[in-house]
C-alpha cells in the first residue's frame, strides 16, 4: 500500500473501519494529515493506494475533540463506489493484522 495523491472527488460510502489512532499509525505509518486539536471535521487523514490501484481515504469524522491515541473509533473510508471502499477497507485489515504477527 502506497501514497496517493489522486483521492480528489472520493466519497463516503458507508465503509467504516473501528480503530485506534495508534492501530492506524502502527500499520500505516504517519498521517498525510494530523492536527489532533478537535476544531476541524477531521483529526487525522490518509490518502492511499492498494496493491489493486484503488485510490482511497481513511479519516475520523466530526469527532470535533482530540482524539486519545488509544481509544478505538469509527474511521470513514472513502472512495470513488462503494465496491472500493470495502476492498480497500479488507486490504487495510490484512495489513494491520499481518503487521502484528
């Protein structure tokens, strides 16, 4: 999984992926964006590729708090169908879970 810079234009499809800030920081690596003050929409936000080609995001959503690094939320996926977003979601599984073996 990658970087993208071609998420422009992603929506919410009803994907949603419960974690932790921390979960998300240990499979992914840092944020493309992180300011855990709770004034904004979001608190933190990846822009992502799979191995596929999907272009796709994960962020919290009106959380409007900071966010403990440790408390396990609802993290909205985005995507361009709803088809996309769940692969995307399964493959952000499979890499958490494989970067805890």
């Amino acid at each position: 999984m990658k970087r993208s810079s071609k998420t422009a234009g992603t929506s919410f499809y009803n994907t949603i992926l419960k974690a932790t800030p921390q979960e998300l920081i240990d499979a992914l690596g840092k944020p493309d964006y992180f300011d855990n003050t709770g004034m904004s929409k979001t608190n933190m936000e990846y822009s992502l590729e799979t191995s596929n080609g999907i272009h796709f995001t994960i962020y919290d959503w009106k959380e409007y708090r900071p966010l403990h690094m440790d408390e396990r939320i609802e993290f909205h996926i985005g995507g361009f169908n709803g088809t996309q977003t769940e692969e995307a979601k399964w493959e952000v599984i499979s890499l958490w879970v494989n970067k805890l073996k």
